[in-house]
C-alpha cells in the first residue's frame, strides 16, 4: 500500500480504522451473549476487510480532491459526502446478506450456535 499511494502515512490511517471496528464487534459479541467461535472469527474477518475497503475508497478518493487542488480538510469532507452512498450500500448489502445466517433463521443453524447458547 506504500508504493500504491506513494506514502507512508496513508495506510496507517486506513489501518487506524480497524481496531474501531474490533473493538465494536467484540462488544456486540458481549452485549448479545455470544462467544467467539469460529463464526464469529470468519464474520470479523469480513467485518475488517469492509472496514479497510471503505478506508481506501475515501482515502483514495480525498487524494485524488487534493491532487485537484483542494485542501486537507476540504478533500476529507468532500469524500466523505460522495463515498457515502457506496460505502452504505456495500455494507447494507453485506449486513442484510448475513441476517439470515446471523439470526440463525436457516434450517440447521443449531449446529452454528456456541454450546453455551443451547
């Protein structure tokens, strides 16, 4: 990611996003009374290549503002107002994609659930 912006600094602020999005779903793990099992590790694995894609579309987009000739803080509200759309309708479509499997609505999702659910 270095070579593909041309800096050191940009990845570690779409890296920066990551432990945010950590921190919520292992509190959400918390709060419902779940376990972290192996689903829950593929659904945070998920969780964080999202987090990280929508961090490239705006840190992508905001450098191609500043390369126009818009300031920091100019560029960063720019692309926060244009990418909004994209980023929640990839995140919506993952969210209600996952719903089913989530809530355990599908036959058999008993063997999906921890042992302590049971």
């Amino acid at each position: 990611m270095v070579i593909l912006y041309g800096s050191f600094v940009t990845p570690f602020v779409i890296m920066c996003s990551i432990p945010v999005a950590l921190i919520g779903a292992l509190l959400a793990l918390a709060l419902t009374g779940q376990t972290f099992n192996l689903l829950s590790a593929i659904a945070l694995v998920m969780l964080l290549g999202l987090v990280a894609k929508n961090g490239i579309l705006l840190i992508d987009y905001a450098n191609t503002l500043r390369k126009r000739g818009l300031t920091s803080g100019e560029a960063i509200l720019t692309a926060g107002g244009t990418r909004l759309r994209p980023i929640v309708m990839t995140t919506a479509a993952m969210v209600f994609g996952m719903l089913p499997l989530a809530l355990g609505l599908t036959e058999g999702a008993e063997t999906r659930r921890s042992m302590e659910s049971c």
